[in-house]
C-alpha cells in the first residue's frame, strides 16, 4: 500500500465525516444505499473467477462464506436502513473496544518501539469512547449516532493523514521480491523414530559476527542459515508462521502430534487413525513445498498424546543439538499471554522452553515464540500473505476450520499487527531473551 493511498483514503474520510456531521440525514441515507449496493456488486465480483475456474477449488469454502455474509449485510444496508444502522454500531463498538484492549497490552507490556506514541495513545482514547458508547447506547436517536459515525470518520481521516507520513520508511523493508516455488521440489516427512541424530552430521555455524536480536526490531530474514520451527499440528505452521518460513531458507519443520482429533469432515471420520494422520502429514509436506522447507519431522505423537516430560524434552533437546539452529520458532508458553491456549501449544512451549535451557555450550541462536497477544519483534507480510493462505489451504482435510474461520481471524490478527509497524499485515512473535528462560513469562 503506497502512502498517497494512505493519504487519499485519509481526505475521503475526512471529508465524509465532515458531511455527515453537518447532513446527517442525507449523508447516511445516501451511504447506506451506496454501501449496499457497492458490496452486493463485490460479492458477484468475488465469485466471478470461481465460476470462471480461474480460483483455486481448495478456496471454494472460504469464497462461498465470505459472499453469503456480504450478499446478506449488503441487502439489509440497501433495504432496512435503520436495522444497519443498529448492527453495524454493537459489532463496531465491540470491535473497537477490543482493539483497544489489545492496543493498551501492547503498548504497557511488551518492547515495542512505536513512533509517534502520543499520537497513537490519543487514538487509542478517542476509540475507546467511541467503542463503549457505541455499545452502551441504545440509539434511540438515530440523529447522535450519525453525528457519532461523522466524528468517527473525521478520527479515521486524521490518523491516515498522519500515519502517510511516516510510513514510507517502514514500507521499504516490504519491498523484497516474493520467491516462487521451487518445481520439483519435495519436501521430504520423517519420522523421529527412525531417525539416526548424528551430532556431527550438522557442523557448527559460522557465527563470528553474530548479533542477538533485540525487542522491537525488525526480524532479520537474511541473518539466518539454519531455522528450525517446532508446532504441534501439521497446519500449526501455516497458520501461525507461515510468512516468516517462507522469507526464510531451508526451514526445518517438526511436528509433534499427527493432528488425529482434526476430523471436520465427515468422509474422514470412516478412515483409521494412521491413515488419517498419513493425510495430514502429506497435506503438510505440500505446504512446505509451497513455503519452501527442508524437510519434515514428524515426533509420532497424537493429539492431546504428549505432555512436558523427561522424554518430550530429551528428544527437543537431542532435535536442537544435533541440527544446531540458529532460529528457534516455537509456541508461547505463557498461558496468559498466548492467542491460542490449546493445550499441546502450551505443553510444547514449554517443552521448547526447557530443552533450550538445557543445551550445554549452545551456539548462538534467537528464540522467538508464535501464537503470542505480546509480540516485540514483527516481520512484513504484506507480500507474503497470499503464499501464506494458499500453504494453509493445501490442508483440505481441515476445511470446514481452516478455510473459513481461521483466515478470517489470521486476517485481524496481522492486520493488527501491521498498525503498528506502518505495513499492511504483519506476524508478530515474542522474542525471548537468554536471561529469562528461567522464568516462566
């Protein structure tokens, strides 16, 4: 997104609000009518190239959904007025608030360096009002609520004004080129029962001009050479990572659990376990064809099968000293702090947590955690997004989760997090520093 665009949609917004402070009625009536009509025009658009054959069948789900919702929101903006007006209010008042929240962790606990906190903060307390408000009130008088929507519109149109002009610095870093997928390209699935770790097999880094990583900064695609991620699920990858392992290089994949208890579809229930758990992990391996990985392995684990033991923590340390990476991407183990708190997310956090703590005479290596409501380190994925969702969508055995609910919260999530780094989208993780491994935060 270029900044003139960011300008541009700051004026129009600046000028909308303008008008419907001072034409309430007439501003609203007319928006209403044009965003009925605008989004009910979008949908057929939308589904056009599916009909065409010119989208790919796995995003089917997820098209078909995102139509009928817009279909739906389009005709009662175009047909009941008033009805739109009092959803719309309760779901952006909700919105609004929650942002807020998230806003405020952010801001309170975690590293990060934002410019212009000022302007931000008054920002956040001018969305704060209005979210509550717009939740509280009844909205007996349509007329405050559309003076309401004119002041909210005035906000959003300062703020694109003011953040277009700083936001050219933070753009640049999104300008590297996407890597294509490379043809031919297999992404071998291991398993670790048959795997022989030979600890010379990988020789040392050269690390001499090694330099940790610190909070706040932008991650370093191009320092690394040998990055390791370790999830729970075969589609944990995806979703949680999937456009920093496709900026990285010869990503080492390993999964812990088979994804066994993942059925959505019924035409799967009638398949036994391993053979399911085979089907997932082949989903996997054509994601990581998509995203580029080294290789798969697969810990043969099944869902909710695998706690922090002696055992789970041995064979993550055994993983860590024999590939030597220089990048650990792993779960966040802090339950308070993770987006996610499925159990084998938290138990394989800390089953990371403490094999990293054991490594004796470790080589250099940064620890960044997934899944996290307190990142301090981000990567731009504005470009890579795309990549991201298409990897996600190979899991077509997940689809009645995948293809539609979880990018449409990917899609929040990264969208928040790129308010904040002055990008489109962005995935956000925390990064831990050596010192506090010890302590369970």
């Amino acid at each position: 997104m270029r900044t003139w665009y960011i300008r541009l949609r700051g004026v129009i917004n600046l000028g909308f609000g303008v008008a419907v402070f001072f034409t309430p009625d007439y501003a609203i009536e007319i928006l209403l009518q044009l965003f009925g009509i605008w989004v009910i025009v979008n949908n057929v658009i939308q589904l056009t190239p599916m009909f065409l054959g010119r989208r790919t069948r796995r995003l089917y789900p997820e098209i078909l959904a995102s139509s009928i919702i817009g279909f739906t929101i389009g005709v009662i903006a175009f047909t009941r007025g008033q009805l739109a007006v009092e959803i719309a209010s309760t779901i952006v008042g909700i919105l609004l608030v929650f942002r807020v929240v998230i806003e405020l962790i952010i801001l309170v606990e975690s590293y990060l360096r934002v410019e212009q906190q000022r302007h931000l903060l008054l920002w956040i307390a001018l969305t704060l009002f209005l979210g509550i408000y717009l939740v509280l009130n009844p909205l007996d008088s349509r007329q405050v609520f559309q003076h309401i929507i004119g002041i909210y519109a005035i906000i959003m149109g300062l703020n694109h004004i003011l953040t277009a002009s700083w936001m050219s610095k933070r753009m640049q870093e999104g300008s590297e080129q996407v890597r294509s997928v490379k043809q031919g390209h297999i992404v071998p699935v291991l398993r670790f029962d048959q795997l022989v770790l030979d600890k010379n097999e990988y020789p040392p880094l050269n690390q001499e001009d090694w330099k940790d990583m610190t909070p706040g900064e932008r991650i370093p695609i191009s320092k690394y050479q040998r990055p390791m991620i370790i999830a729970a699920h075969p589609d944990d990858l995806e979703a949680f990572a999937g456009g920093l392992v496709f900026q990285l290089q010869e990503v080492l994949s390993v999964i812990f659990a088979g994804g066994d208890k993942g059925v959505w579809d019924p035409k799967y229930k009638k398949l036994e376990k391993q053979e399911y758990i085979n089907l997932r992990l082949d989903e996997a391996a054509k994601a990581g064809r998509i995203l580029g990985l080294n290789k798969i392995i697969y810990m043969g684990y099944l869902d909710r099968g695998f706690k922090c033991t002696e055992e789970t923590i041995q064979q993550t340390l055994d993983l860590l000293e024999w590939y030597k990476p220089d990048l650990i991407i792993a779960f966040e183990y802090n339950v308070s702090m993770t987006i996610d708190p499925h159990p084998d997310h938290l138990n394989l956090g800390e089953v990371t947590r403490q094999a990293v703590m054991r490594l004796e005479k470790p080589h250099k290596f940064d620890l960044v955690l997934m899944s996290t409501l307190i990142p301090n380190v981000f990567v731009n994925v504005s470009i890579d997004r795309r990549i991201k969702l298409e990897a996600l969508a190979t899991h077509s055995s997940q689809i009645g989760f995948n293809s539609i609910v979880f990018p449409f919260l990917e899609k929040l999530i990264t969208r928040m997090w790129g308010v904040f780094n002055g990008y489109d989208y962005a995935e956000g993780y925390r990064l831990i520093i050596k010192d506090q491994l010890k302590k369970n935060n």
